[in-house]
C-alpha cells in the first residue's frame, strides 16, 4: 500500500500496477480499493494501463480530515494525477463517475474520462426538494450507522426490499457498509439535489465516455443520455444486459479501447 497527501495534509492510500499510461479508478458509495467493483476491475486494466486505485477519503486506509468539502476530493484526485506523472485518465461508476466528471471540469490534467452510470436522476424530479445529505448526516451523527445504509439503499437508490433483506443476512458484508456509512453524506454532497449539472458538463473539454447498462433503470439510462447530449467532447455507449452493477470482465475491455484509443 502506497499514500501520498492531499493538500489539505490528508493521507490517501493507494495501490498502483501495471505499466503504459496513468488510469485512477475513483469509487462509488461505500466501496474502496479492496471492497467493490474496482479491485476486480484494476488488474484487468492493469495489463494495458498503469492503474491507481485508492480509497477516497474516511475509507479504508485513507484520512479523514475534517471538514468534509467536496472540493477535498478533488484535490485528493489532483494528488494521484501528480502521483501518476502529471496527467491521467479517470473512470468513475455512479457518484465517483460524477466525481470524475467534477475533476475534468474543474482544471485538473485529466485526458479522459469514462464514468459509468453518473446517477443525474433528477430531471423527473423525483429528488427535488430532498436533502439527503442533511438526513444521512443526523443519523450519523446520532450512531445509527445502520439505518443510514438502509435509507441510502432504499430511499436513495431504490434497491428492491428483497435484495435489502439479503444484504442483511450477510452480516459480514453488512458490517463492511456500516464501517463506512459515516462517509455516505460526502456522496450525497457530490450530488446536490441529483440534477444534471449543465454548466460542469459544458466545462469538460477532456473526452468523455458515459455509459449505462441495457437493463438498468429508466432514470439512470436517462440521466446518461442526458449527460452525454451536454458534454462537448462527449459520446454515449450501451452496455447491452447490465445493470448498474457491471462486471469488471463487461466493463474492461470497453475502457481499454476507449482509454487507449
């Protein structure tokens, strides 16, 4: 395990492989760089590409300095890129595929960037007037770790109650959620009220490869198309028969050629 610090002084920890050009995997919620979709994704690109992959920050091995700003995590994103050489590429899966995005607009050396199913649900309104953020940080801030998980399961993602319930039964995975549920509201900053962000989306002048799966739910496949559609240099793909969690062995090959390209 490698660390390097943010400007703000905040260790993140890091693990890098492979060799050719600089790719930073940035995680969704609750994952990190030895729990979710990237640790079976990096040593897949790893035989194409220098990869990082970390944990952001109140994750795992990582730091958490507070005040949690989101700005933080893009200076934990520049951090890496230094790490990498300079420059790099990003991909992002759902609000660390925002995240992504946020970076390329914000100036930093980004060269790509591929985010799979940005979650901008809000053209329905269906978040509007909500604060997530707010809500997840009192429960928190109150020890209920667990109904934090449960509310960003059900309420925010709308993960079928069915599928809740097995999640509980596995109770070491369960565990691993609660551990890291404190860093939740920092997603929920990344994504504000969940409405396209026309002005950062305009902003990006990196390529950029938005993604979302044959079978995944309407908001989400519109939120990319919509996604795409504002982006200058930006272009769309399908993943026929996913859902919003593809598999690394799906996922792979098409950033290969993207990223390579």
């Amino acid at each position: 395990m490698n660390s390097v610090r943010s400007k703000d002084g905040t260790p993140i920890a890091y693990e890098r492989m492979g060799s050719g050009p600089a790719v930073i995997l940035v995680d969704g919620a609750l994952c990190s760089r030895v729990f979710g979709p990237m640790s079976k994704l990096a040593p897949l690109l790893a035989k194409h590409f220098t990869v990082f992959v970390y944990d952001r920050r109140g994750r795992g091995e990582s730091g958490d300095t507070q005040p949690y700003a989101k700005e933080r995590e893009l200076e934990d994103i520049a951090a890496l890129i230094s790490e990498a050489g300079g420059a790099a590429c990003l991909y992002g899966a759902s609000s660390g595929g925002a995240l992504a995005i946020e970076a390329a607009a914000g100036g930093l050396n980004v060269d790509k960037v591929a985010a799979y199913e940005p979650p901008y649900v809000n053209a329905s309104g269906a978040h509007r007037g909500t604060d997530h953020e707010a809500r997840l940080r009192e429960m928190i801030a109150s020890g209920r770790r667990g109904d934090a998980v449960k509310f960003f399961m059900r309420d925010m993602v709308g993960i079928p109650a069915v599928f809740y319930f097995m999640m509980r039964l596995m109770r070491g995975m369960w565990r691993k959620l609660e551990a890291v549920a404190h860093t939740l509201p920092y997603d929920a900053a990344i994504m504000g009220d969940y409405s396209l962000p026309e002005a950062t989306l305009a902003a990006v002048k990196a390529p950029v490869l938005i993604m979302h799966g044959g079978k995944t739910t309407p908001l989400l496949r519109d939120a990319a198309e919509d996604a795409s559609a504002l982006l200058p240099n930006g272009q769309l793909r399908v993943l026929a028969g996913q859902t919003h969690n593809a598999p690394a062995e799906v996922l792979a090959p098409v950033l290969a050629e993207f990223f390579a390209g």
